[in-house]
C-alpha cells in the first residue's frame, strides 16, 4: 500500500515517493545545473522533511476511517506518487560515474523505491490513488454479520475461527467474511492496470519486475531463490500437512476432510489458513506429553491485559540492552478495538518523524497469538528506531523479509524456561514434552512457508497477465492448493474475489517478505543462540537476557538498508546466504516424529 497506504514498516519506501522538485535541484532548471551528487542530496532532504506529514495522514486515516480521511490519504497519496515517479525517472538519468558509491546505492534505491508507481497521465495517477484508499477502506471497515444484531470485525471473526470447532459455523464465518471483497475485484482490476502503466513508463515489464527488484540481485535471479528454499523446507511442510490431515480426519470423519485430497480451509484454526497453532488441542495425540501449559490461559491467569502484554513484550527487548520505549509510545499507539469507529485492525508499527515517534496500531486480543504479534511489532519498532540516525534513504531494513523476522526472533524465546523466568509457570515441562512444543510451533511456523509464497506467486501472474481478471480466483485457488493442498470449503466462481479477503492484497503490501521472514527468522535466532552462549537444542533456547546478543542483533539493525542485504545478515549469522537448514535444525525431532506418525498411521501422503 505504500504510495497511498504506506506498509507503515517500511516508511522510507513510503516516503521516497515524497521527493519533490526542491528548487535547488528543479530537473529542468537550466542555468548553474546542479551535479548529480546535489540532485541526491537535495532529494534526499526533501524527502526527510515531507516524510512526516504523508506518515501522519496514513496514520489519522487508518485510525478513523471516513469519507474525509479518505479524501485527505488520497490526496496525499496522490502528490507523494506523482513526485516518487518523477524523480524515479530523474534518478535513471543521473550519470553515475560522477557517484560515490553510497550515492550510486542511494540512486538504485530512488529507481525501485515505489510499490505501486503512478501512471504519468495525472487524471489516471489522481484514479490509482482513489482506489488503492477505497480498497484499504473496504478491508478496515469490513464487518459479517451472523444476525442482523451481531455483526463482527475481523478480530472478532478471527477469534471464532481459532476457537469454534463446530464445522457448519466455521463455513458460515468463513464465507461470510469473503463477502467484504467482492466488491473489490473491479478496483483492483483498475489498479493493477494503472500501476502496470507507471512501472512500465520506469522501465520495468510490470509491477512484479518492480518488486522482484529489491533484492540486491537480479529480477529474474530471485524466483529461483525462492524455488531453492521452497525446495528445502517443502519435505517438512509435506509431513505436517500430512500429519495434520490425518488427524482433522479422525475428528471430523473422512466425509468432511477427505483423506486424499487437500485440507478444507476452514478447519484449521485461522481465517486464511496460513497458520494453523490454534488446531494444536485437536490434532495433538491424547498420549503425547504437551507443554502442559495454554499461553491464552496463562496470560487470563495472570491477570494481562492489552498494556501488560505490550509492557511484558517490551521488557524482553531492554532485557537484550535495547532501550524502553519512548513516554509517546504508551501515549500515541492504539491497543485496543474503538467501539466507536472504523479502523484498520491488522496489527502494524509506525514511526512518525523517523526518529523517536514510533507507535503500534493493533487491535490486542487477549490470546497466545497476539502477544506473539506484539513481539513481532514492537521488532519493527526497535529496527526504526535502531537505524534512525542513518541517512534517509537507508532508514528501512537490509530487506524486507529482515524487517518482518525482528520481533519473531523474540517471540522464539517465549520457551517454557522464560515463561519460568517471568513468573507465568512454576515448572518447567521436562524433555518428553518437546515433541509437543515443536508440534505447537510447527503448526504456526512451517504450515505458514507455503501461504507466505503463494500470494506473491498469484500476484506476479497476475500483473504480468499470466493471470486474467476473468481466471482470478480460479488461479487464486489454483495457487492454494498447489503449494498448501487446502481448498475451499464451498464452490467458489468468479463472483468472488477472496484474495481480496486478505489484508495485504487491498492494501498492496508485498508477501513475500513473510516467508523470507519466516526463513530469516530461524537462522537468526539459531546463531544469536550461540552468541548468548546458550548449548542445547535449539528450540529450547531462549535470548532473555543476553545483551550479548542484543548488541550483535543491534549491529545489523543499525545498518538500516546501507549495505546489500546479505551483509547485513552475515554480521549476525557469520553467512551471507539465506538457507532454511536452520529451520530444520529447529524441527529435526519433529519432522522424525511426524514421518514416523504417518508411517505408523499408513497415511497416504500428498494430494
Ligand atoms: O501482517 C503481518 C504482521 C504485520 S507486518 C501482523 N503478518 C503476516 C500476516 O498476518 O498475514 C505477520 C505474519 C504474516
Ligand atoms: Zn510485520
């Protein structure tokens, strides 16, 4: 959503569509022309300054929701494209041998800082930012009503779909929540054409090439990155997924999860089926010793409520030597659900004025999950704030897969020693009980790899025309069960539009990201381990404390986006290549047990 609807992670990419034709550097100015060096620099203040007030209108916009904010984040958003575009195209003719080296990176930046470039035709960018503001809209104010009385929120939805086990309402919630993103289709039909327009006017084929470029290597280079992961992990996912059926079938009947086909999308425990942790109480074997403990229970127990488990969350990173948060976080965040108002509920971390006034936008429900999603906010919070004194155009992440593995690195150590350490359990559950932990955290954590990869998949198509408006959600389903083997529980057509009825797709945040994050995360994690000094298997460690690793994740934060992305990561984990051999490290018992299980079991696997 960055040009209209910043991803508010990632403000400097917001922002770079804030340069403006600052006099000194007028592209068009004849006489005393300034060199390129100037033109980057003049940009780049230019930006710092205009940075603030596009942040603080994405900001009132998502809290209050009306025509009027509407307008405003539009018009805003509107100018900000206009201008990123402009000096996109002005960056491209910047001679670059009269660069310094940081220049010429602050140049490549500027080229592929936009997500979705303006159209030069102004009446067509004036569209594109109208409907990227009314999409985002359409999801915030997004409600299903289960009586003409009761019409929930998103998180109230959620809520139901993690807790209820009763299959007919689990398909009502289901469809009905996919019902707010009919109307979307058409808009985003007219987006993808207006934004393809712009990227193609920058030089890109399509708005896919754009994102495929932010990756320190090329476009066409990075896919097959993906594949090469993807190839990694994909034999654990196989055995999860297979595990996971076999039991949804012991519980439901064959009847409804047939066992050689793929898994109905509404029974596993979350609205989109990207993680599964809440099904843990149904798929775990009655005999298998589990943590023993429920972390949604032990927060009710210990009387958390949403600031508790902001404040707790915020102990764990001045633990690591970080410093608190600043007196304007507790006062300028949103915690809590408004009754009063339409907000965008999805859980997100802001910083203001690219300094200190960073703040969290998320409606806390009182659950494991969400103190899990705090840690991994206030992760985006603690990278803001450890790069703000970086120039502006390295104020974001090495990539941005690193900015969303901050916070569940954290959220990692939440093992059962902490939760000792912290007071929220007496004991810890000896070794036998691991097996249970790793199924806990598996069904979160690798059911995930294939959603975080398969969004970006249909996306990409879809902006290249591989994928038609007339095929989108048969590809979309397509896409599912490819790489999740789920399906959807009732006959979809093209009436429908349920990518829509994820948060990212309205608000043209990119995904891919996710599953970077969720291969960053572990080899982070397994390496600060070893820092803190911590011997044993990993999935036991936890970071609490150390400041030792505090200061060498520090080191990587601080460097912003200065340095192409594997350097950053070789300065935590000694390597510069992403590589999924620490999640398996992580699930090795696991993964053993499980094909074990379905062995035993005579599961079929596949689908
Ligand atoms: O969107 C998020 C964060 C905000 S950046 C809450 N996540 C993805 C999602 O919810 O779909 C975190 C994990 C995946
Ligand atoms: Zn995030």
């Amino acid at each position: 959503m960055d040009t209209v609807m910043p991803h508010p992670s990632s403000l400097a990419l917001l922002v770079a569509s804030l340069l403006t034709g600052c006099n000194a550097s007028e592209p068009n100015s004849t006489e005393s022309k300034p060199t390129p060096s100037d033109q980057i620099h003049a940009a780049e203040q230019s930006l710092s300054q205009l940075s603030e007030e596009a942040a603080r209108a994405q900001w009132i916009y998502a809290n209050f929701i009306t025509d009027d904010t509407a307008t405003l984040a539009s018009d805003v958003g509107r100018a900000f494209s206009e201008k990123a575009v402009e000096y996109a195209s002005l960056a491209s003719t910047l001679e670059t041998a009269e660069l310094t080296p940081i220049e010429q990176r602050k140049r490549d930046l500027l080229l592929r800082a936009l997500t979705l470039p303006a159209p030069v035709d102004s009446d067509k960018s004036q569209r594109l930012a109208e409907l990227s503001t009314e999409l985002g809209g359409l999801y915030g104010k997004g409600r299903y009503c289960i009586t003409p009385e009761q019409c929930l929120s998103q998180p109230q939805l959620s809520s139901l779909m993690a807790t209820s086990r009763d299959p007919d309402l689990l398909k009502e919630i289901w469809t009905g929540w996919r019902e707010i993103a009919k109307p979307m289709r058409p808009l985003f039909a007219e987006q993808v054409t207006l934004a393809n327009e712009g990227a193609q006017a920058l030089g890109y084929q399509d708005v896919g090439e754009l994102w495929r470029s932010k990756y320190d290597m090329a476009p066409d280079a990075f896919p097959v990155e993906l594949d090469r992961l993807w190839g990694q992990v994909e034999p654990l996912y196989e055995a999860l997924h297979c595990y996971v059926r076999g039991e949804l079938g012991e519980n439901y009947g064959a009847d409804v999860v047939p066992q050689d086909s793929p898994i109905p999308a509404h029974l596993l425990g979350n609205m989109w089926a990207q993680q599964w942790g809440h099904i843990y109480p149904l798929v775990a074997p009655d005999d298998l010793p589990g943590p023993g403990y429920d972390l949604t229970e032990l927060l009710a127990e210990h009387d958390f409520d949403e600031i508790k488990m902001v404040r707790q969350a915020e102990q764990f990173f001045t633990s690591l030597g970080f410093e608190p948060l600043p007196d304007t976080f507790w006062q300028r965040s949103l915690f809590v659900e408004p009754e009063d108002r339409d907000v965008v509920c999805h859980a997100s971390a802001w910083n203001l004025d690219n300094r200190d006034d960073i703040r969290i936008k998320m409606c806390i429900r009182r659950n494991g999950e969400d103190f899990k999603v705090i840690h991994h906010e206030l992760g985006h919070n603690i990278y803001q704030r450890a790069y703000k004194d970086q120039p502006f155009l390295f104020k974001d992440s090495a990539n941005d897969g690193f900015h969303e593995a901050i916070g569940d690195v954290i959220s990692l150590s939440i093992t059962p020693s902490y939760l000792k350490q912290i007071g929220l359990i007496d004991q810890v559950p000896p070794a036998e009980s691991d097996i249970g932990l790793l199924l806990r955290q598996a069904l979160d954590k690798v059911a995930f790899l294939p959603f975080g990869l398969m969004i970006d998949q249909w996306r990409w198509q879809v902006f290249s025309g591989e994928i038609s408006a007339d095929r989108y959600n048969q590809a979309w389903w397509d896409l599912r069960q490819k790489y999740q083997g789920v399906a959807a529980p009732v006959a979809r057509t093209e009436a429908d539009f349920d990518p829509g009825a994820k948060y990212h797709v309205p608000g043209s945040v990119p995904y891919t990201r996710y599953f970077l994050a969720h291969i960053l995360q572990f080899q982070m994690f397994e390496a600060l381990c070893e820092e803190a000094g911590y011997e044993g298997p990993i999935h036991r460690c936890s970071l609490y404390g150390s400041e030792a690793a505090g200061t060498k994740l520090n080191r990587m934060l601080e460097m912003g986006l200065s340095q192409p992305w594997p350097q950053a990561l070789e300065v935590v984990t000694g390597n510069p290549e992403m590589s999924g051999q620490s999640l398996l490290n992580y699930f090795a018992p696991l993964h053993q047990w499980l094909d074990e299980q379905n062995r035993a079991s005579g599961r079929q696997c596949g689908w």
